[in-house]
C-alpha cells in the first residue's frame, strides 16, 4: 500500500507499506546538486553532504551519530550528483526510529564546527586524490555543453575546494535545503501515520511545517545547436571515445529497449564492432536522463577509430530504416523484464522510483504497467528512435595518444572542415576554469566586519 501528501511548506512524504517486511529503508532526497551552485560555489553541493554525513551536529559528535547506526547494523550513505544530493539508511524495524532521528540530525541540526570544516576540505581533496578532474572526457564534454555559464564539476576541484568557505558554505545550505526541495521516501513495515509521527518528532520539531521558503530554480539544460568534435590529448596510445546524442529520453520506454538491444555481448554494437570485425575492445551505450542524452563509448587502436566511426553511422542508418530484426526485439524486450522482476522486491528500488513518481506526479509505479509499456514498443518506435539520433547535433569527443580532430568526421565527412580552430580544444577548459573561480563571491559578515573595523 502506497500513501502520498504534500506538507503546505513543499516537503513531499511517499511510504510504502509492507507488513511482512522485515526491514525497512528509508530515503531523503534533496533537489540539490552542481546545478545549484554558483560560480564561486564550484563543489560546495558535494562537499556540504560530506559536512552532513560526516561531522558532528549541535547535540552529538560524529562517533555518537555513527554508533547509532552501527549499533542498528546499518550505515548512513549518501551521495551528490548534478540535480540531487540523497540520504539513506536501512535498519531492522525495531532500530528504524533511532536511525530516523539520527538523520534528521544529521541534516538539520549539522553543527558547522570550523575546525571540523577544514577537517573534512582535507577528506574532500583526499577524494580528488591530488588530481583535478579537467583530464575527464566525459566531465569535459557535460561541462561545456550542457552548463550554460561555466565548466561544472560535481567535486569541484582542487583549488575552488582549497578555497573553501565555511560561511558561504552555511549560506548555500539555508538557501537550498529548504523544505520544498525535499522528498522523504520509506519503504518496510512501518504504517504512513508511524512516519507522520517520526516527521513531526524529528523534522517539524527543527524547521516550520507550514510555511515554504523561497525556491531558486536550477539552470535550464539545453544541447548544442550544431555537431561539434573534441580532441583531448593523453599518453594512453588505446583511443577512447565518447559520442552524445540529445534525445528525449525521460521515461520512454522506446529509448530503454533502443539501448538495450545496443548493449552487451548480443547486443548489436558489439556483434558488428567486435565479433564480426575485431574494431573494438569493448563499447557500450546508456542514457543520462538528467541531461536528455544517450550517450555511446567505445575503446579502439587509434588507426580504427574512423572505421568504427563509420560502423556507427551504418548501424543507426540500418536501424532506422529497417527496425531491429524479430529476435533482437525479443532480446532487448526481455532483458528489460528480467531487470524490472528482479527490481521489483528490492527495498532501495522502490525508495528511489516512489520518490521520483512522486516528485515528477506520474502515476504510482507498478510491475505491470511497467512491463506493459515495454510490451506495447514496437519496430516502428524504434526505427524513429533510431531516425531522431541520426538527426540530433551530436557531440563527438576523443582522447589518446595518437588521435587528430580529422579522424572524427568519418561519422560524418559532409561536414568536414579543414580548419579546426573553431573547436574548442580542452586545453583551454581549465584555463576557463580557473578564470571563472576569480570572480569574487559575496562577501561574508566575517569579511565586512574586518573591513568596517579597518575603517575605523
């Protein structure tokens, strides 16, 4: 049984009862990631749920949270991406309230020690392990493309992390974890009302229940408006290389069956590109539903990175003309319901789906609807699938030893330019970078107190 209600101050609450679960995992979920920051924030989403998860909170050090968890045999996880930073724990039903509270704690009553602060800028940089991450092909490529003002790093890197502040740092929590960016999702034994109380105890206790605080939207995404190739040098003489195409892809079925016939060791991909003709050494392609884009790499000699190129090309030609042969079909189609009734008992599953239903008000999720969906997709959805990739301004970039910026046209050689100048190079995306960290932040009360003293 499946219950829903939106407070009047924008939290969301979803629990799924079970009375014959014999644990039960309860998420939180924020609207919080890189989108959210501004320029001189680079980082600060993924360092604050390190602050939030990992020190101590005004009643209790981090030692006592820890052992709450540990006593119960779970753990608190959480991780950050580009548009939400989530929380979650599973326990027994019996430890269920005592881990319930020790989150919200966590959360919302973080104490934001500044010797704990610098403590954790070392645990962050330790995460970086001394590099930046402007040698990522991907990152790069996500960076300049789907970022609309500057070059966006989920870590941040080495030097927006060094400079840290723990000020701006609070300011970025009151201004983002507010209540209306926050979805709590339990599944397990416990009733909708049992929740409703731990809520009111632990959550309505620490922040108001009824009044909502301002919202700042996240950036627009949008792709790119004309096909563009990226060349990034490395001493690695195996070329990589990673192709991106806008698509929409939020729960369509028809791209989930494209990607899945693509995939694997029957896949198509790797039947043309490695059993047929030795090109590859591995390939794969998936979707990133944050971005609207499937995204396809592969691995190769630098001398069959055009070859493959040109596979590609004739693979989605094929596709779109003629569909995916009747077995092939069959192949994704199954693959796929072997996923979902696999999915379908695991607690984590159903914390994460309840809670994105909720917040994108689709309907409530279902085994059955599900498979339904996937069962209606037919050949047709799939060669006009296959037809919106091939029109789409898609992104190619390389990165190796060996590769030049000419090789990358075989996909397309009607474009083909012989001057290359126009393209940017990621050379210069950390120069970029490092341009945009000098823009001065806000300053903080710490700051204009010094100033106004030194005026006086």
């Amino acid at each position: 049984m499946i219950k829903t209600k939106n407070y009047p101050n924008g939290m969301k609450l979803v629990v799924e009862t079970n009375p014959d679960a014999l644990s039960s995992e309860c998420l939180f979920q924020f609207d919080v990631g890189a989108l959210n920051e501004r320029e001189y924030e680079q980082g600060y989403a993924h360092f604050l749920e390190h602050m939030l998860a990992g020190e101590s909170t005004k009643k209790r050090n981090i030692k006592e949270i820890n052992k709450v968890f540990s006593l119960a045999g779970s753990d608190l996880d959480a991780s950050t991406g580009y548009d939400t930073t989530e929380y979650n724990f599973v326990s027994l039903n019996k430890d269920f309230e005592k881990c319930f509270e020790a989150l919200c704690e966590n959360i919302f009553d973080c104490a934001f020690d500044k010797e704990e602060f610098e403590h954790e800028k070392k645990v962050v940089l330790q995460e970086h392990g001394g590099e930046d991450y402007f040698d990522d092909l991907f990152e790069n490529m996500i960076a300049t493309h789907f970022d609309n003002q500057y070059p966006r790093f989920i870590v941040g890197d080495t030097q927006s992390i060094e400079n840290a502040n723990l000020e701006l740092l609070k300011n970025f929590y009151e201004r983002e974890y507010i209540p209306s960016n926050l979805t709590i999702s339990v599944y397990g034994n416990k009733t909708f009302e049992e929740i409703e109380d731990l809520i009111n105890t632990h959550i309505f206790s620490r922040i108001d229940r009824n009044i909502p605080k301002q919202k700042f939207e996240k950036k627009s995404i949008y792709g790119p408006t004309k096909p563009n190739f990226f060349v990034q040098n490395s001493e690695d003489t195996q070329t990589s290389v990673i192709m991106i195409f806008p698509t929409e892809i939020k729960n369509n079925p028809i791209a989930d069956i494209f990607v899945n016939s693509q995939n694997g060791y029957g896949g198509v991909l790797y039947e043309k590109l490695r059993i047929e003709e030795p090109l590859v050494y591995e390939v794969s392609i998936d979707h990133n539903d944050i971005f609207n884009i499937t995204i396809l790499n592969f691995q190769c000699s630098n001398q069959d990175v055009s070859k493959c190129l040109t596979k590609i090309k004739s693979i989605f030609e094929n596709i779109a003309q003629n569909g995916l042969s009747k077995e092939e079909l069959i192949s994704a189609k199954t693959q796929i319901q072997l996923y979902l009734i696999l999915q379908k008992d695991s607690s984590n599953f159903k914390i994460q789906a309840n809670a994105k239903r909720l917040k994108e008000n689709w309907e409530i999720y279902s085994l059955e609807n599900a498979l339904e969906k996937y069962n209606k997709v037919s050949n047709e959805d799939i060669k006009n699938f296959a037809k919106s990739i091939l029109e789409s301004k898609y992104i190619i970039g390389a990165e190796g030893k060996y590769i030049k910026p000419e090789q990358l046209f075989a996909y397309d050689p009607n474009i083909y330019v012989s001057k290359f100048k126009k393209y940017k190079k990621f050379k210069h995306l950390k120069r970029e970078a490092e341009y945009i960290r000098e823009s001065e932040p806000p300053q903080t009360k710490t700051q204009k107190n010094e100033e106004k003293s030194q005026e006086k």
